[in-house]
C-alpha cells in the first residue's frame, strides 16, 4: 500500500478547500492537524518535564548519599591514622627508654665493678708494703743483732732501746708516706672517674636527643606522607565513585525512550564460578545491561561471622565484566557447608537474589 506523506495530505487538503469554497457554505479556517500537533507536543513537553524533575530529585538524592559516605569513611581513616601515629609515638618512647635504661644500668655495674677492684687492689698494696717493711726491718735487726751480741754485748740495752726508736720512727714515717700515696691516687682516680663519668653523660645525653629529634622528624614526615596519601585515596575514591555515577546516569537517561520502565534485568547478568586455584576462588559476572549494576555478596559459614561486600559489574559497549578473587582459607576455612550468595541491586533500591554456590561443590577437601 503507497504510504501518503504529511506533505501529500494537506495538498489534498488544500484541494478540498477550493472545491467547498466555491460552494454556497462558509466553514472557519480551524485546521485539525495544527491543533493536533499543539495538543501532541505539549503532552511530550510535560513528560519530558516530569522525567526531569524526577531525575533532578533522584540525582540530588544520589549525590547526597555519596557525599555522606565519603565524609562518614574520610572521618573514619583520619582517625584511624591519627591512632597509628599515637600508638607508634608511644612504642617509639617505650622502646627508646628500654634501651636508655639498659645502658645506665651497664655502665652503673661497670662502675661499681670498677670501684670494687680498686679497694681490693689498694688491700693488696697495704698488705705487701708492710710486709716488705716487716722483712726489711727484721733482716736489719738480725744482722745488728748478731753484731750487738759479739762485738756490743755490755751495750745491749741501750742499742736495742736505740734500734726500737730509730725503726719506729722509720716505720712511721714509711706508713705517713703510704697513707699519702695511697690518698693521692685515691684522689687522682677518683677525679678521672667523675670526669669520665660526666664526659660520658653528657655524650649518652647529647646522643639521647639527638636521636629523640630524629626519630620525632621521621614520625612526622611519615605521619604526614600517610595522611596525605590516605586523604589523596579517600578523595580519589569518592572521584571514581562519583565520575562512575555521572557516566551511569547519562546511560540510565539513554534507556529513557527505550525502556518501558527502565528495569535492571536480571538475565542480563551472568554468574560464573571457578574451582580454586592456589587458595583463590575465582569469581566472575557479565553485565549484559546497559548502564552499571551494583551487587553485594555474603559468605554463610556456620559457627563464623558472615563475610560480606560490595562490588559493581560496568556496562562498556560489549557486555561488561568483573573478576573478583576470594581467598578461601582466609574468608572461610576449609568448611564444606559454606556458601557465597550473590544479589543484584535492582531498578528499585532493593537487593534481589541472583544466585549462589556451595564451597563444597568447588573445593577439593584433604583425608576425603
């Protein structure tokens, strides 16, 4: 059948016209399809507006939620930096003080070894002293003795009287020179001890803050290369977040003339799991939608918390792909009755079952 143009049509209308206006009849000039196409195009614009001011609503409301998010995860790594660093201050102090009162308590035991074997080194030079005295004296006495017998026999008592004076007083004389040596280098030693004592301590001391201010600028130009990494990470994450929501919007709004509602399709979504591999379950799903689809997981261990998380599948122009990696052994032990369970987030807001699997069915278990 010959398709007639709009073009075609108001030629035949004009046509008409010509013929009725020749007649005796008076029609007005209202033209249907003018008025049509009015009626047609403000029903498309109040759609067009109602699909805006809904997505507007929608948008604010999404970009609220990212917001809060990502000031409710900034505050939570800043403080969990802010703890690093308090913890590693103190460990730092700990361990510096342990190694401060190790060498005090090394040089306080030298010291007194020191101190102990100078007072027994000093006993043994009293002692050999006086008995080199004694023996020197009494060889003496012998041999004047022996003399005074034969030669000075009549003079006995007074040269014995005379020998006895004479030896005390070279005794006393060799003791006072004894007891002044012996303070002397009493005195000397004991001036190059606190010397050495108060060199040293001014050395440990000096060392001491050198190495406090030192590991204080090593504390905070890490403390300080974390935060701002950590800072740079969390502003990068909520970015990828936020460009990934932009780009999936403007997909969404291209589905607006195509779908009718705009529904996540959960055929669309493909689930697909490996054995493990070294320890690692191979997870993967393809996104056949035309915009993103967020999905959550959850592992089921009976007797262990739950381990849950969230990821997304892109859409890119071929269906898109997501690879997930879970260590098994780590998230849930070589439990047979485990199970993963998927859902996918749909049109609504409202996660929906997609699927599952059993550890058991993929894990080869030892002594089975």
């Amino acid at each position: 059948m010959k398709k007639f143009t709009l073009k075609s049509k108001i030629v035949t209308g004009v046509v008409v016209a010509s013929v009725i206006g020749s007649s005796t009849f008076a029609f007005a000039n209202t033209n249907a399809g003018t008025q049509f196409t009015t009626w047609g195009q403000a029903q498309i614009n109040a759609a067009k507006t109602a699909v805006q001011t809904d997505l507007a609503g929608k948008l604010q409301t999404a970009q609220n939620s990212i917001s809060s998010k990502a000031a409710t995860d900034k505050a939570a790594a800043e403080g969990r930096i802010n703890q690093a660093g308090t913890d590693e201050k103190a460990d730092t102090k700990s361990k510096i003080e342990a190694r401060l009162a190790e060498h005090v308590a090394s040089l306080g035991a030298a010291l007194q070894t020191f101190l102990d074997a100078i007072g027994g080194d000093f006993d043994t030079l009293v002692s050999t002293s006086n008995s080199n005295t004694t023996s020197t004296l009494n060889h003496q006495y012998n041999q004047l003795s022996a003399d005074i017998t034969t030669v000075l026999n009549a003079a006995q008592t007074r040269n014995v009287e005379d020998v006895t004076e004479q030896s005390l007083l070279v005794k006393g004389k060799a003791t006072a020179d004894l007891i002044i040596e012996i303070n002397r280098v009493k005195a000397e030693l004991t001036a190059r001890v606190n010397s050495e004592k108060a060199t040293a301590t001014q050395e440990v001391t000096d060392y001491l803050t050198g190495e406090v201010s030192r590991i204080n600028g090593q504390l905070d130009a890490l403390i300080a290369g974390l935060e701002t990494a950590a800072k740079n990470a969390i502003a990068a994450a909520g970015q990828s977040v936020e460009d990934s929501a932009f780009a999936n919007f403007e997909r969404v709004i291209s589905q607006t003339g195509v779908q009718t509602p705009i529904v996540v399709d959960p055929q669309k979504l493909d689930w697909k799991f490996e054995n493990p591999r070294d320890g690692k379950m191979k997870f993967e799903v393809t996104n056949g939608n035309a915009f993103d689809v967020v999905f959550e997981y959850e592992f089921l261990t009976p007797g262990k918390p739950n381990n849950t998380g969230v990821s997304e599948t892109p859409h890119v122009a071929a269906p898109g792909k997501t690879t997930l990696y879970f260590d098994v052994n780590k998230l849930l032990g070589l439990d047979r009755s485990a199970v993963l369970v998927i859902r996918y987030l749909d049109e609504n807001g409202n996660f929906k079952y997609a699927t599952e699997v059993q550890l058991g069915d993929l894990v080869d278990f030892p002594n089975e």
